[in-house]
C-alpha cells in the first residue's frame, strides 16, 4: 500500500508538471509554427530563440490589473476559469504513456490511474469543460460573453455524441474500455493499429475534438468578428490565461487520446520487443519518446488546421454535427457491427488475422471514399441559404 501510495504520488507530481511545461512551450511552438507557415520570424527577443516568451507572458499576465464587471456575479465569475481548466487536467489521468517501469519494489505501470472504466471516465471529465465556459459567459452579464457561452454548449453537445459513438468502434473490437487493453489489442503489428481498421472512425473523432476544443475551423464560441472576444470577453490578467491554458491543456489530452485509441498508444511500429517483459528502464524510455512523438504529430496538425483553414459559418458547424456526423456514425456503427459478426460468426475469422484486417480495411476505404464524394457536392456542409443561392 505505501508503495502504491508513494509511486501514485510522484506520477501525478511529475505528469502534470509535465504538461503545465508542455502547454506554455505549446505556446511559443504555435506562434513559431503560424511565424514559419507565413513566411515571418515569430517571437525570438526573450532569450535564446524566444524560448523564454512563454515566462514572459506569464509574467505580464500575473503583473496585469485584474477587472471585475460591476454587474457580474462575483462567485460564479471567479469559479468559470478553474472549472474549464481542472477537466482538461483531469482526463489525462487515464492514458497510458509509456511500457511498465521495473522498480526494486515491483513494476510501476505508467499511467496514473489505470481505472477499468478510462475511457468511460474520459467521456465524463471531459464534458465537464463545457460549464466554465458557459459559467463565464452567464456570470460575466454580457450580452457578448453569454452568446460565446451559448455557442460553446451548443457545439460541445453536438459534437460530444459524435465523438462518443465513433468511440464505440473502438471498443466493439477491443471488447474492454480499459485503455491498457485497448493499446494492448493494437500491438500484434502495424496493421492492427485502429486507424487502419476504423479508418472512418478515426476522422469522425478527430473532426471531433477540434470542435471539442473549440480551435479553429471551430472557434465559433470566440469569433472575435461577431463576439468581440465570446465567453472570455470580461476575463482579464490570470483568469483570461486560464482559459487558454485550458485550451491547450484539453490540445494535449486530445492528441494522446488520438494516438492511443488508433495508433497504439506507446506501441512502437514494425517491433514486438516493447510489447513483452521483462521490462525495462530502457523499454520505459523508448516507449515514452514514441507517445510522445505520436502525441506531438496529432499538436502540429492542430496548429497546421488552425493557420490553414477558415471559420466555419454557425449553420455550417451545426449542419456537420447533427446532419452529417451524427447520422454518418449511426451508419457506420450498423455496418461495422454488422460485418464483425459475420466474419467471425459466419466466416471464422478472428480479430488479427490478415483476412479480417483486410476486409475491415476495405470496408473503411469504401466509406471514406463514398463520405468524401458526398462532402464534395457541397450540398451537406453548405447551410439551406447556400444551396438557395447556388440554386439561383
């Protein structure tokens, strides 16, 4: 028991500190990434490449005379940042990061708490987030805010069913929720990584959690062109950094969550020797470096969409919610489920198989293809006043 209570410690200690650094690095990582894709230097004054820009900003936003709207309710305002933040925290706690390490007391499993309902907990944290948002816009007495705060309910609903059902995919083949066994259902080899199976699974959740995240094309909830600043418009000083620590701190969670429900979590491709004990400080370490690679990628393309891709108009991100996802992954569930039970029932084949892998393969590609052609004629995204002026 103090073993347990003693290696639970640290690893909280240490992850969380660890992503409070990655979120302030994650910041100057954007604005270097936006400075290159615009042909332009980004921020490069404060220290050695700019590497201390994010100390810098931490500390005007602490130094910074902090506001109170003379009409906002006093509690609730005060409450709205640390009820977006803690979630966004909270949901990291689940995924796995790296192999086992061997300890002299006994192995130390690399998660902080390997719960048997993690994903089921992911799901429940993370739709927590949405309250301080709409916390902040209502309590701010704004008429801006409470638009952004309106906004933002509306689309994390949306999109959250979305996110949750294409998910189920992913257990219907791992057959647990326990996020440990899902990666270990993806470590037989490279083409029993989820993405290759659940191609069309992997998109939804993806287009998912940008939305989830309110990050561009999806930042609706702040388009400073309608809402001045949306539910953050009163917030100034730490409160207002809050906001966007949380932001980046759910980017994070988002990215690791990706990489272990298709990629295989810290599973190194074209290997099994990571897979098995005896564990090692090196296996701990290699596993680590690839999570944190997979990890990294699925941040950059967060980055690359935001500098890439226009703001959705209101309708249009409504439309793909409820019209397009939602229906699709109804859809897609049927067919998957469908065709599980009759390779294995009727054909006899068994998950990691070659024959399985390919017929699930080409399932996937068959959809893909097809939803691709029909968000090509551009009447599904387009909202009902698009299709009547393209009629015109």
């Amino acid at each position: 028991m103090t073993f347990f209570l003693v290696t639970s410690v640290v690893k909280i200690v240490v992850v969380f500190t660890v992503i409070m650094v990655a979120v302030a690095l994650l910041t100057l990582a954007e604005r270097r990434i936006c400075a290159w894709m615009q042909d332009r230097l980004g921020p490069n004054r404060v220290g050695p490449q700019g590497l201390l820009q994010p100390l810098a900003d931490g500390l005007k936003n602490i130094l910074k005379e902090e506001t109170m709207p003379a009409e906002a309710d006093r509690l609730l305002f005060l409450l709205a940042p640390a009820a977006a933040f803690i979630p966004a925290l909270l949901t990291f706690a689940v995924i796995p990061f790296a192999a086992p390490l061997p300890t002299p007391w006994g192995e130390v499993p690399m998660v902080v708490a390997d719960l048997p309902i993690g994903f089921l907990y992911i799901l429940a944290i993370s739709s927590l987030g949405v309250y301080g948002i709409v916390l902040a816009g209502w309590s701010s007495n704004s008429k801006y805010a409470l638009l952004g705060g309106l906004r933002a309910s509306a689309q994390m609903i949306s999109y959250e069913i979305a996110m949750g059902m294409s998910t189920v995919a992913v257990l219907l083949l791992a057959g647990n929720v326990t996020l440990s066994q899902v990666i270990a259902t993806q470590q037989a080899g490279l083409f029993n990584w989820n993405v290759v199976t659940l191609t069309l699974a992997f998109l939804i959740f993806l287009v998912s959690a940008f939305a989830e995240t309110n990050r561009l094309p999806f930042d609706l909830p702040e388009a400073e062109s309608e809402l001045i600043a949306g539910y953050h418009a009163e917030y100034s000083a730490m409160k207002f950094s809050m906001f966007y620590i949380a932001e980046y701190a759910s980017m994070v969670t988002a990215s690791a969550l990706v990489a272990t429900l298709f990629f295989g979590g810290w599973d190194i491709p074209f290997t099994a020797w990571d897979n098995v004990p005896p564990w090692s400080v090196w296996k701990t370490l290699v596993t680590l470096a690839a999570f944190s690679l997979k990890t990294g990628f699925f941040l950059f393309v967060y980055i690359w969409v935001r500098w890439t891709l226009p703001r959705f108009r209101y309708d249009q991100l409504m439309s793909l919610g409820w019209k397009v996802l939602l229906p699709l992954t109804l859809v897609y569930l049927s067919l998957l489920a469908t065709v599980i039970w009759y390779l294995g029932a009727r054909l006899g084949w068994s998950y990691g198989e070659t024959s399985f892998t390919l017929a699930l393969l080409a399932l996937n590609a068959v959809l893909v293809a097809l939803l691709l052609w029909g968000l090509d004629r551009g009447h599904i995204v387009a909202g009902s006043g698009e299709r009547g002026r393209v009629g015109a």
